[in-house]
C-alpha cells in the first residue's frame, strides 16, 4: 500500500501526540544549567545581571514542564536562591577534597575548570534541591547533561553528604535512593546500584547507603537498598558487594599470581 504525503504527515503528526514531547524543555535546561554553573562560578560573569536571565529561564521551565492548573512550580524560584550559598558552602567543601585528596590537583582553580568529577557533582548538587521539591523533569535533564559532560551518571533524587570526592568520574552510577554521607571518596567506574529494576520498587530504597570516610576504588559494584557500608571502611576495586559491610572493613578482590615455568608460555 502506498501512502500519500498527506497520509504520512497525519500519521506522524498521532504519533507526536503521544508522548507529549518537547524537546525545547531539553535545551532550555541545558542553557539554564551552563548559565547558572557561570554565573555562580565564573569572575567575569555578573550575578546580579545573570539572575534575572535565570529567572526568565526558569519560568519557562515552569510552563513546559509543570502542567497542572495552577503552576505551583511558579513559586520555587526565590525558594531556590535563597539555597544558592548554602550550595556554594558545600561545593567549595568538594573542591577542598579534591585538592587534599588527589596529587594531581595543583589548585583549586584547577578542580573548578577542569576535574569532570567536580562537575558531575556542581550539577548533582544544583538539581537535588530541585527534586526535593518535586520540580518534574529538569532535574533529571541537568543530572542527564552533567552525565553528558563527565561521564558520571548521579540522579539528583541521591542524597551525598559533605567533602565528596569523586575522581576521574568516568563510567560512575549512583542511583535514585543512594545516601553517601561525609568524606567519602569513590574513583572511577563505580555503581552504587540497585538488585532488582522492578517497577513496583519505585518508592522503595533500592541503592545503598555509604557511611562516613568510606573509600570505594575504581569499578567496584554495591547493590541493593540494604547494604551498608560502615564507616572508615575500604573497597577494593572490581569487588562485587551485596551485603552489608561492618565499619572499619577491608574488601579486596584477592588475585593469584602465577611464575611462567616456560620462556615459550
């Protein structure tokens, strides 16, 4: 069967109807969000110019993405600046982790312009307090361009403590009902994960919980919404945890060693 241009055109046009999708509300939180990482962090950009670009920002934010009635959305904006400095206090406490933490780090300027892993949580930080109050959709799209970006994949509805240090961030997953606590350092290619996806676990904690100076080294594996890694504890890289770990704990993967017996081996 052949279809006209006409027949073609319409059957597009049902199928855009469902789901009702607007890509526009994509790209104006990535521009809200590089505008908002500038104005927050750069010497040259003016704030108090830049607050009112946000704000016009935001409110279209609001009207693609809150669809009820009566825009409650609307009202989160002051709500938002005034947690603006207490984002920054915690922000300049990551950074103050990275310098102290990686050898590499020659400043904190250095951290703030180029550490993707500082990025990735400048930007988990920014849309956390969104998602606290239910502000749908873009915190998920600005947690989505930082993963983008850096590589490091955290949902905003996480709740990460203090001096978080995440190196390298590349290949990172820390999920939904995560909760890291205070001086906790994770490298590269870590997933703190759920055991199941099943959609009826929606509202239930499905991904650990990391206590206090905890250190997780590169492509370890920590699933389910019980396990707990008690402080001061230390995992090893490529380990693979289900259950929870005491405080004060040493995980390893323990590799054999074999001599070659042969020069032809």
């Amino acid at each position: 069967m052949n279809f006209t241009k006409k027949d073609i055109i319409q059957a597009i046009q049902q199928q855009k109807e469902n789901p009702n999708l607007k890509y526009r509300l994509k790209e104006r939180t990535e521009e809200f969000t590089r505008l908002l990482f500038h104005t927050l962090f750069d010497s040259e950009t003016s704030v108090s110019e830049n607050f009112d670009t946000l704000e016009t920002l935001f409110e279209e934010l609001v009207d693609i993405a809150c669809w009820t009635p009566e825009k409650p959305c609307k009202k989160l904006w002051k709500s938002y600046l005034q947690k603006l400095p207490g984002i920054l206090e915690k922000l300049n406490k990551d950074a103050k982790a990275f310098v102290e933490n990686d050898p590499a780090a020659n400043s904190i300027e250095e951290v703030y312009l180029s550490y993707p892993g500082f990025y990735a949580i400048v930007i988990y930080r920014l849309s956390h307090e969104l998602y606290e109050v239910g502000m749908p959709l873009v915190p998920r799209l600005m947690s989505e361009y930082a993963h983008r970006i850096s590589g490091a994949d955290i949902n905003p509805g996480a709740k990460i403590g203090e001096s978080f240090f995440l190196d390298h961030a590349t290949g990172t997953v820390i999920g939904e009902t995560t909760i890291i606590k205070n001086n906790v350092k994770i490298y590269q290619g870590v997933t703190l994960g759920a055991l199941s996806v099943a959609r009826n676990l929606r509202n239930i904690k499905r991904h650990p919980t990391v206590e206090n100076n905890v250190v997780i080294y590169a492509n370890a594996t920590i699933l389910g919404g019980k396990t707990i890694i008690g402080e001061n504890s230390v995992i090893g890289g490529n380990t693979w945890i289900t259950n929870s770990i005491p405080r004060n704990s040493i995980v390893s993967n323990t590799n054999e060693v074999k001599i070659k017996t042969t020069e032809n081996v």
